[in-house]
C-alpha cells in the first residue's frame, strides 16, 4: 500500500519554506534581484536527495539519487524558461495573468524538455 515517511517529508518542508522566508528577507533588505537569486536556491533538491539517504541504501540509492537528478536538471532549465517568460509577461499583462501564463509555459515545456532528453 501507499506509505509516506514523515521525517522526509518534514525534511523538504522545513528546507523548503527555510529557503522561501530566507529569500523573501534577503529580497527586502538588498532588492528583488539578490533576493531572486536566493529564491532559485535548490532546498528541495537537496532535502529530497538527503531524504533518499534515509531511505535507500547501495545500489538503489545510487538509482534513486541519479532519478531524481535527473528531473532537477529539467525542472531547473524549465525554471530558467519561466524565470525569463515571467519577466516579459508579468510585465505585459499584469502579475496574476503574466504570472498564470509563465506558470502554463512551465508546464508545457518541463514535460517537452523531458522527453526531448530522456524520450518515452
């Protein structure tokens, strides 16, 4: 059946929502740009490899860790194509529709970047 561990899952969002707050302060103290900087901070990937760690052992973890990688690596370039689509958008048609629009750019080229590296 479907089993969840709670201390990983606690782990990604303590790491999680710790790199949310830090880059919200940083961006109010120094300016949006440093602070942008600090939200692209990868506290999920690394709380979801050390997760991993708790998990999994040997060979498996060496898999996993490599599976999980791998998809950070196109969410990150699909991050960038948002970060960029954002910027022009939210500007064009406002924060809540520009925002919308990046985030429907997002999902449509995370999956297309996938198959294009990886195929079916």
């Amino acid at each position: 059946m479907f089993h969840i561990d709670l201390f990983p899952l606690s782990l990604r969002f303590v790491l999680g929502g710790s790199a949310v707050v830090a880059s919200t302060l940083i961006a109010k103290a120094f300016g949006g740009r440093i602070g942008g900087i600090f939200a692209a901070f990868p506290a999920v990937y690394l709380a979801a490899v050390l997760s991993l760690g708790l998990e999994f052992r040997g060979q498996d973890l060496l898999f996993m860790s490599e599976q999980v990688s791998k998809g950070a690596l196109v969410g990150m370039v699909a991050d960038i194509g948002c970060a960029l689509a954002a910027s022009y958008l939210i500007l064009r048609y406002g924060w809540k529709s520009g925002l919308s629009r990046a985030l429907l750019f997002w999902a449509v080229l995370a999956p297309a970047i996938y198959f294009a590296w990886y195929g079916f």
